[in-house]
C-alpha cells in the first residue's frame, strides 16, 4: 500500500501535522489508539471519516518509518 495518498500534510490543517486526506484526524491519533489496542473498527466509528485504507495507510506508515530507524540485527557467529 502506497500511503501517500492517503497521509498528508496541509499548513491550514492541525497546523501541519500529518492527517488524513479529506478528514481533520491525525496520523497520531491513529497510531496512538492502535497502539494501545483500540480495535480498527472501535477507531473508525470514534471518526467516521476513516476508512479501512486510512487505518491500513497508518500501518503502513509505521512500518515504513520503523524500518528506516531500528538497527539491523548483527547475524549469530557461527563457531
């Protein structure tokens, strides 16, 4: 999934934050319930402006962005 088009950033729109297109909720919001186990559908019917594709364009982001940041793990020595 190609979250850009889905996530993006407007100055006149929660002063710059990453939101999603067409709605006032942020990338954040989104990503904090999730993170602390709120359901998608829990999610989409506290904003129901949201779509499956927004909740799958967060993931997406946070999977693209955690693969940019974690280290990569040294392989075992092999003796």
């Amino acid at each position: 999934m190609d979250y850009h088009e889905y996530i993006v950033r407007d100055p006149k729109i929660c002063g710059g934050r990453p939101t999603f297109r067409g709605t006032r909720v942020t990338l954040r919001t989104v990503l904090a319930s999730l993170g602390v186990g709120i359901s998608i559908e829990e999610i989409k019917s506290e904003f129901p402006s949201l779509t499956d594709e927004h909740i799958w364009a967060a993931i997406a982001f946070a999977a693209a962005s955690a693969a940019e940041d974690l280290p990569v793990p040294e392989a075992p020595r092999v003796a």
